[in-house]
C-alpha cells in the first residue's frame, strides 16, 4: 500500500471509536449475559448523552431491550451501520458477517470466543474471508473490544459494580479517568485488570483496545491509528506475539519518534510460550527476536506488570532525559541507597555532582541551611533533620548541574520536621527546567497516600519504593536516547512541554 | 564464648524489649524534639497499662515532664536501670555512658547521630569501651532503636500523626499490628517506612529493632536473639554492611534451620556502597561475597523492597515447597502468561500435570464441571466462564498431583460469574495439604482490596501482580530446598503447620 492508502486505512478504524450507528449482535435482557452488559453500556451512554449516535439491540427473540425497539438481524435495521458489536456463539458468527456485508458496515467487534485459540483456525479465517469483500475492519474474535470515554463506546462485558453474597454492592471492573495513555491489549483479563489498577491510582486513559486473536486490525495498525490521535501521549502495549514482523518494525519506528511505546510481552519462557498458545492461539517465537525488534525500534520494554504501567505513567508525566546520570535526593538513607543500587544496576550512573554544584551545597550547609550531617556528593542525603525548604533549594542546585541528566526525589514523610509544603515547591523548581524528575514516598497509610497523590496531580510521578522509581526513570533515560539518536530529543521534549502547559 | 556464655549474653539482650525500668535521657517538653516523642511513647503506654516498668525522664532543666518527675542525671535515680534510651548530641554521650557504668545499667539504646557515620570513630569507639567496663549492650548509635508492642516499648522518634498545613491530622508513621514477622534493620528511615507499609497492608509484626552503627550488639547477635523469641516466625534483615562475618555465618546457619531470614542488602553496586559509607559508615565490600555467604547460610536474599516485603509474607503464611515445580491455576489467560514467564526466569519450573491429573481434569471439562473451553495442561485456565467452585475443584486435583510443589491461583475478581464464596473454599481446600499456595488478584479498587486482603486474613498471601505473586513462590521454593538439603525439612513444615492451626 501507498502512503494514501494506509492513511485511509487508518482513518477508517476511527468507527471503532467513534462510530454514527452501533448494532450489539446478541444483545439480551439477561444479567448473567455479555450481550446484557455491553448493551447497557450503550443504552446508558446514549440516554445520558455520551454516545451521540443511534443504536440497536440485535435479538430474534426479543421485541425491545431496556426500552430500544430489537431487531431480528442486522439486515432489518433502515439505517446504515458503521459498527457492530458481535456478542454470539462463534459457529453463528460467519453467517453475521454475511449479513454484516450486505449491510456495507465499516467495523466490527468480535467479541464471541471459540475460534483460533481453541484451534478452529478454518472458522476464524472465513470471517476475514467474509469481511474482504466489503471492507469490513474486524477487531479480535475473543476480545473485549474498545473503551472510549469520550465518544461512550464501552463493549466491555464486565460490569463496573458486582453485588457480594452479602448483598454489598462494591467496585469490581471500574472504568478510570480520562487521561494519556492509550492500553491496547492481547489479553482482555489483563486489559480490565489494568483499567482497575489505573482507575485505583487515579492514572487516566485516552483509549483501551482490547485485540484478542487479530484476525483482521493488528496491533501495528492501531499504533498507528494512536499515532495521529491527539489524546494519546503514550501507548502501552500488552502482546503475546507479533503478526506481521515487518508491518511492526516500520510502523514502530514511525510512531516512536512521536510517541513512547512501553511494551509488556507475555510468553517469553518456553512454558510461557505454550500458555500463550493456547490462550489467544499466539506463536510467540523466540525472545531474543523480540527484544531485538523493540531495541531496534525504540519500543520500551517492560519487564513486568508494575514496571509497565510505571513506566507508562513517567512517560505520560514527564520529558525523557538526554543522558543517564541521575541526582538522588533524600531524606532517607537507606532508601536511597536503594535507588542508587538500581539505577546503576539497570544501566544508569549516579556519579558525584560537578565541583560547581559540590561548592553550592558544601557553602548550604556551612550557613546552615542545608543540615551539617548531609551527604551532598550525589545522593544529596538532608537526613532526618530535612525541613520542607531544604527539598526546594537541594533540587534547584541539582536540576542546574550540566552533569544531572534526570533526579530521583525520596521525599519519605515520616521525618518529624517535614510537612507537605515541600511538594509545591518542589513541583514550581522543577517547572523551570526540561529535565525529568520522579519521585518515592514509601509506606501505605494516610500521608504517604497523600503525598504520592499530590505529586501525581501536579504532574511530577510518584512510586511507592524507589527502585520503581529508579526504573521509571530508566524508561525515561532509554527514551531519551532513542530520541537523540534518531535527532529529534529537542522537536519530542519541545512538543510535549507544550502540551503539559496545556 | 562457649555456648552457655553465648545464651546469657543473648538473654541480656531481652532488658531492650522487656525492662523494668526505663531512662529516657533529653527527654523534652518541645514538640519538635526527639525526646518529646519518645518519652511520650513511653508515657502514654505507662499511664495505659501497656508499660509495666518505671520509666524516668532525664533532662537538667525540667522539674518534670508530661507528669512524670524529671531527674538531671541518671545517677539521681534511686532506682535500677534496665534500659537507657540516649537523645542527646553527640559528644556528651560518652559522659552519659559513664553514669551509667556507675548505675550499672543493663541495655543503652543510642539514637544520636553524629558518630561514625561523619568519621567520628573515635567517639563511638569510646562509648564501646565505657560500656565494656559494666557489660551494658549498647544498640545504635544512629538508630531508631527498638519498637515492640506487647511491652510498650517504643524508641520511634516519628510521632504516629502529622498535623498538615490545613489543620487535617494524618496518619504518618502507624505502628503495625502485632504479627509473626521480626524487622530488623540498619537504616533506621528505612525501619519506618517498612511499618509504614506494612501497617497499610496490615501485615503484623513481632518485634522492631534499628540498629544504625551497631558498634556493639551486631545483627547477627539480633537475630539469635530472635531465634529463641516464640513470637518471631520470619526475620527480615536490612543491612548495607555485616560486620562480623564469621559470626553472621555461624548464626545464621543456626537461625536458618528453624526460621526463614530474608535480606535485604544495600549498597550492592559501586555508587550504592559510597552512598552507604557516608549513611551508616558501613564498609559494603564485594556484593558477591554477600550473594555467597546469603546462599551458603540459607539466608533468602530480596531483589529489592517490594520483594523483601513480598517474600516475608509468603514465609510467614506458607510452609514451604518441597521441589520447584509449580501449578498455576487462573481465570485469565495474560496474568497466567505472567506469572509462568516469571516463574521460569526465576529457576521454577511449571511443568505439565501427571497423565493422572490431566485426565481427571479432561473428565471434569467433558461433564461441564469446568469450561469446555479450558486450557488444563498447566496453567489450568478457567477462562471467562469461571465460576466460584471451578477454582475449588481444579485447586484440589492440583494439589494432588504428586508433580505439583505449590501453587500459584490468579483469582481476578472481574470476571462476571465470579463472587468472593471461592475465597473460602480454596482456602479450605488448601488446608487439607502441606503444599503452599500464594494468590494474586489484579487491581486497586473495592473487590481486588477485598479479595486480597480476605485471602491474607485466613492465611493465604494475596499479591498484587502475577510476577509479585511468582516471586513470593520461589522463596518459598528456595526455603524449602535448603531446608531438605539440611534434613529438617519436615521438623520445620511440622512445627509449622502446629503454629498455624493455633
């Protein structure tokens, strides 16, 4: 294809996410049901004004579902459709997708399981078969589909609450705010699972897609479909295998040097590997052929879970560093000890400060505003007797020394002295710089709750142990080079300043 | 020492958790001050019953303090000290220490600062000969000394509550409940944060001990202590240096046989051992003599915090596995992916079920028991259709596979048809078996806080991510497989599993 035609390509998905009509294909007034819940999400949107289109409950046995009048198929509905929602045991799903041409729909979301995965390779490709004829882009079979706050596209069959035996009804799948991040995902479990995490730290999304099997869109074209979506800083990408190496590896390069792309990948072990087979019918091949494929492409990896979405959230937050030394500051001793073990065993360095920057700090504390027991070579250590101004003047000193790529901030709150003041402070220093700072308060209680919160919002992340915090910042460092290396640091960090003004 | 000398000065070192009588020397009248906070422990848990000794306030200028009367030295004292706690600067606690060879105190706990860890050796040198003079056992210099619940003795100098700029008071430093797991730490805002989190995720401990400097009674002395202490069934050890290694070897073997030690060892790259130099004056030396002297004793050796925590949970609430293979039964394909990946990065393995267990769990599927969709090969993948009693039926035939060590369950709360009613039955389950089970739920909201914190309360650790919850497994695995290699493998699981039933 030519460089029209993918861009074509591309803007047809946008009825994915923003469609003018939407069918739920086994749409059911039953509770227990896929068809139930992802209707009612609908249904809810529409009534309350989100989703601005039409919609139709599809069921044969139905006359109307939750007051929208039902139809017996697709091909009775007058109005022209632009996606549908496939909620339907999979042999019937071939003769939908006929339907489906005849009605000339631009999209379709195959919920239904039952093919690829389970080995029913044959029916999963009758489907792309069926759709090639008139166009139609499939997402999954055995997905969860798309989540769109703005637009109130949600096909997600898990409900937000779940009523307990105790009859309490509690938060179960809850959806998170709107934000940067775009999820898109293999694994559907693991995409809800994120939409909890995200929702429960207050991080928000721009768009989930959940991809299942990818018969049809792969994962490469819908980076590319976020690559040009404004809402979306940072794409976290959840696989277990690739489809098509080449069609990766070009559209990788051309989204990264835009926008970071974290990628957890699932099957790396043999064992794993089979598991992944039989889950999503993935071939994960080998994963030295992955890592070389991200490395090549400046697709972060992550190692794990917590390292994904922490990475994702440093990313989303702040600018990438153009070298890989890093300031540690603390009030803690042993925890930042911590961090300096992590960031020079992941890759980074945290060499002594600049003799300028020493000087600074050595005449601090001889006029007593910094404490006369501080370590000042790098980790800055302002120990216990750490007052809320000594963080303001110890990160304004560090960001100014040419040597300082990036800083950690251990901002632990216990220390007697110190209060939350220091947050804002911290935040207005680090406002005047590019360089990217990350910040740990550890413990699960009240204020280290509050503290991690308040630098969330104000825009500086924060990470519940420092060696999360060291790798946040070690996607940052590795972003950062990518970037340079491929010229455009000053163009990345410039655009994104803008918009964190914004 | 031979071994009856060995158990005496071991039996000294309960007058820091049990004294009679206590001295708080710079106790204080003003907030803001070290020995405010502590005296007012002191005070607080006298006045309440807790404390059961006397308790005296040392300060030359108050006639008395919170109530209590106030004494200029401790030789003004007319009774006996058991326990003297130092907050005074540092170059008068040589002084200090004289008094209290003249009033023949037992234990001094120094939490000034302001010795070795600035290169004053000499001074703290000296507070080791005074002391040798009386036999008093000194903890610190620079620590935070000891917190141990039963007895009311608390050193903590960080108030429990933090007044914040709005008025709002806040929890900022909780103690924990009381529970199995020991802390025993050289960093002493590492301490803090440590019951910081796990008071958060509510996770007891038995006994807290900071020994900062330790220029007299070392870690290792803490943890033979703590050998014989029935309260204590895990130690988690945070050091940056060990300083007598003949001596940690020796009683670490000791310790291992009968109780799980998981370190935490700082200071592990080159700029992390600068940095501990200058926070404890510890000496790091080669990581790789650490790595060495951890395996050889049997001493489980934590990657970073989250996994110090982590692993001290899974010891303190499973026996351990006796072989490495793993079962991992889910509900969700990723996470399951996941966690095998982990698994066999780490040295695990995740092998298939036995022709035995593969058939009766075949059976189970062909009558509907479990999904007919369900992957059961290893992981067992109950896949979207879960129901609470799958996990239950799926748990039991895997735990008796004789191929199977210890179990990983991700029970992700999400999917429609699940509720909480499989927490107890595979709880239940588990207790018919010696093998060890660790679960993980993933998300922050309402039903993954519930679901985590159900299975921690009846005995089974709950982690937040598949990788996590991995992790947690090896140690278990780890443990195990040193304690065969030393043949008290089944003395430990059968103490154990007496301890659990209590």
């Amino acid at each position: 294809m030519n460089a029209v035609a993918v861009m074509e390509e591309t803007k047809k998905l946008n009825a994915f996410f923003n469609p003018r009509s939407a069918a739920i294909i086994g749409a059911s007034k039953k509770t227990a049901k896929a068809g139930n819940v992802i209707f009612k999400n609908f249904a809810y949107n529409k009534t309350r004004g989100v989703f601005k289109g039409e919609i139709y409950p599809v069921n044969p046995n139905e006359e109307s579902i939750l007051g929208f009048k039902c139809y017996p198929s697709i091909t009775e509905i007058p109005e022209e459709l632009e996606l549908i929602v496939i909620v339907v045991p999979a042999k019937i799903v071939p003769t939908i997708m006929e339907e489906a041409v005849t009605k000339q729909v631009k999209t379709a979301i195959i919920i239904s399981s039952g093919f690829r995965e389970i080995g029913n390779t044959e029916l999963e490709e009758q489907l792309v078969t069926i759709a090639k004829k008139a166009g139609i882009r499939i997402l999954g079979p055995n997905c969860l589909g798309v989540y769109y706050q703005k637009t109130g596209v949600d096909t997600l069959f898990l409900p937000e609450t779940k009523v307990l035996t105790t009859g309490d009804e509690v938060i179960a799948t809850p959806r998170p705010l709107v934000g940067d991040i775009a999820i898109v995902t293999q694994s559907g479990a693991f995409g809800v699972a994120a939409l909890d995490f995200l929702a429960g730290r207050q991080i928000g999304i721009s768009k989930f897609v959940s991809f299942g099997n990818k018969c049809d869109v792969t994962e490469s074209e819908m980076m590319h479909y976020l690559l040009y979506d404004n809402e979306t800083k940072v794409i976290l990408l959840y696989v277990e295998d690739i489809k098509y190496g080449r069609q990766f590896l070009k559209i990788a390069r051309k989204v990264t040097i835009k926008k970071p792309i974290v990628a957890l990948k699932a099957g790396r072990s043999a064992a794993g590997a089979r598991a992944a087979a039989s889950h999503t019918g993935a071939i994960a091949g080998s994963d030295k052929i992955y890592d070389a494929a991200f490395e090549q492409t400046g697709v972060i990896r992550a190692r794990d879970m917590e390292e994904f979405f922490d990475m994702g959230k440093a990313l989303a937050m702040q600018p990438p560093a153009l070298g890989k030394n890093i300031g540690v500051l603390t009030d803690a001793g042993g925890p930042g000890i911590m961090a300096v073990d992590e960031c020079e065993s992941s890759g980074l360095s945290v060499d002594r400060f600049s003799e300028e920057t020493l000087q600074k700090l050595q005449k601090l504390k001889d006029q007593g505003v910094l404490p006369k027991f501080a370590a000042i070579s790098n980790p800055v250590d302002l120990t216990g007797s750490v007052t809320d101004d000594m963080f303001e003047v110890a990160a304004d000193l560090m960001f100014q020394d040419p040597k300082v790529h990036g800083i950690i901030l251990l901002g632990l709150h216990h220390l007697p002295a110190l209060r939350e003041k220091y947050i804002d402070s911290v935040v207005k220093v680090s406002g005047k710089y590019t360089k990217p700072i990350v910040m740990c308060d550890i413990g699960e209680t009240e204020m280290a709750l509050y503290t991690r919160f308040r630098f969330d919002k104000l825009g500086i992340p924060s990470y519940p142990s420092p060696e999360d915090a060291a790798r946040a910042i070690k996607a940052l460092v590795s972003y950062g080079a990518y970037l340079k290396k491929n010229n455009c640091a000053e163009e990345y960090i410039g655009e994104f300043l803008k918009k964190k003004k914004m």
